[in-house]
C-alpha cells in the first residue's frame, strides 16, 4: 500500500507540474506525449498468483524526435491475487503447516519506452513501442495473521500496440487504449513455492495528453 501511494503521489506532481507551466503544456500538445492509464493485468504460465485483475496504473510520456520516433520514460505497477484454499505445505522434513492462503503479486516495472507512430498528423494515431528497464516485484503469501514474502529485481521488457484517439482537431486531450506482453526475470521463493519469471498480458486504458 505504501508503494501504492507514493506511486499516485508521484503520478499527481508529475500532472501538476506539466500543466502548471505554460511552456511544458505547449510541448506536451505540440512534440511530446503523455499517457495516464488504468491498466488490468493478465498472469500467464504461473500458479502462484494467476487471477487477472485492474489494480493497477501506467504513466508513459515522452519527446517524439522526428514526427514517427519518439523515446521516454514510463512506470506502471499491477497486483495480482490468488485464494489458495486450506492444505498441509512441508516446509522440511521434519516441519508441516497447514493453512489456507492468500497469494498476492506485486510488480513495478520503471525505464525506457521508445514508440513508433504511424500517422503523426491524424485524429486517430496507431503506434507500436517497446518499454525497457528494472522491475520490482513483491511476492507474498497470507496465512491466518502472518506473512511471509520475496522481494526482487529483474530485468523488464514490454512490447506494446496502442492508438490515440484524440476529441477535436487541436489535440489536446485523447483516448488512449494499448494492448501489451511483458516479460520480467524476476525470481523469489515463498514457503514451498517458487516464482521464475514473470509473463504478463493486458491492456490499458486512459487520457493522452
């Protein structure tokens, strides 16, 4: 929860501060990009927490180098649960627990992004991107009134296709929707579990500015 609320605190100065100074809001509408989404997330090919969910968040804003080629920075975080009913774990050999569980994903993923748009003076912008850099991830298990979790850092890659719509002709403002599979090589060890790597899909949806 902390993570989280630093995350929305950060995501709010960075706002306020873009649209506060008139300089920066004239690049943003004119070269650069900013995208503020909800994000749901889709566990692929793990069972320790594989219920897809949306609590999660994206910011991607950057500077488009010629009209196609922009490159920037991004963060996004996701959480993902899983109920693991009551069982008896052995925890070695001579040492068992038995327990119901509540397993819970946490991911932060933080870098660059780079993105190719293909039709720079259209309503409507399609693009392609690929997002790179480290992830933190926060792998917990839930038990009566103890926890027991595995921080890591990994490397993350992401490639993403997504499209702007924006409302009217000054560009202001748009929708902005993406589609996106992620890789980390985060690995954590949880009671008799184990976790290595972690494949994401899902989508994201927002206000582009």
């Amino acid at each position: 929860m902390k993570n989280i609320n630093k995350i929305i605190i950060s995501a709010l100065l960075l706002v306020s501060l873009l649209f506060v100074s008139p300089a920066a809001k004239a690049q943003i509408t004119n070269n650069g990009y900013l995208d503020i989404d909800w994000q749901f997330n889709i566990p692929i090919n793990t069972d320790f927490a594989d219920k897809a969910a949306g609590w999660g968040m994206s910011l991607d804003g950057g500077y488009y180098l010629t009209d196609n080629v922009g490159i920037g920075a991004f963060m996004t975080y996701s959480t993902n649960n899983q109920y693991i009913e009551r069982q008896t774990l052995m925890l070695t050999e001579t040492s068992a627990l038995t327990t119901d569980q509540q397993h819970s994903i946490f991911q932060l993923p933080f870098g660059v992004s780079v993105r190719y748009r293909f039709v720079p003076d259209a309503i409507v912008k399609p693009y392609l991107a690929v997002k790179l850099g480290p992830e933190f991830s926060k792998v917990s298990s839930y038990y009566n009134s103890f926890t027991s979790r595995d921080k890591s850092w990994g490397f993350y890659v992401c490639p993403e296709v997504g499209t702007t719509f924006y409302f009217t002709s000054s560009q202001t403002v748009g929708l902005h929707v993406a589609l996106y599979y992620s890789y980390a090589t985060n690995k954590s060890e949880v009671l008799t579990y184990s976790v290595k790597g972690l494949n994401n899909a899902g989508f994201r949806l927002g206000l582009s500015f």
